[in-house]
C-alpha cells in the first residue's frame, strides 16, 4: 500500500475516535442531567377523577413517585 492509504486510514482512525469521544461524552451529560430527578418505576398520577374512589376494606391508592406517600385512612366500621 501506499503511503496515501495509511494516511487515510490512519486520518478515518482518528476521526472515529474523536466522534466517538464527542457522542459518549454528551452521553454522560445527558445521564448527569437525568440523575438529579427522580427515578420513578410508576409515572405520576393522572389529575384527581372527578367521582370518589371506592370504599373497599383495605383500598388504597398509591403515591406517586417521589410524592409524600399519602396516609390511608383504616376503614370505617361497618354499621349494624
């Protein structure tokens, strides 16, 4: 091979890695900038229903994610 196919090679090499600097570089920005909030397993809730939740013995609706968890209230007693 000529020395004008190295070269090449040599400049295609170097240009790879660099890119590749670039893309993983702004990929750790963009993960440092997600890590502050919250990692969620549940999305936030949906805006109150407009019709009460059920009264079910032992119903209870879950905080949303990163939300202060919501004191359920025990179950009203049942009249007789």
């Amino acid at each position: 091979m000529t020395r004008k196919a190295y070269l090449v090679i040599f400049v295609a090499l170097v240009l790879a890695l660099t890119l590749s600097g670039v893309y993983l570089r702004q990929r750790a920005r963009a993960a440092a900038a997600t890590a502050g909030q919250a990692n969620c397993d549940t999305p936030a809730p949906p805006p109150p229903p407009t019709t009460p939740p059920p009264k079910l013995p032992g119903f209870q609706i879950e905080a949303a994610c990163g939300a202060e968890p919501a004191r359920a209230k025990p179950p009203a007693a049942k009249k007789r």
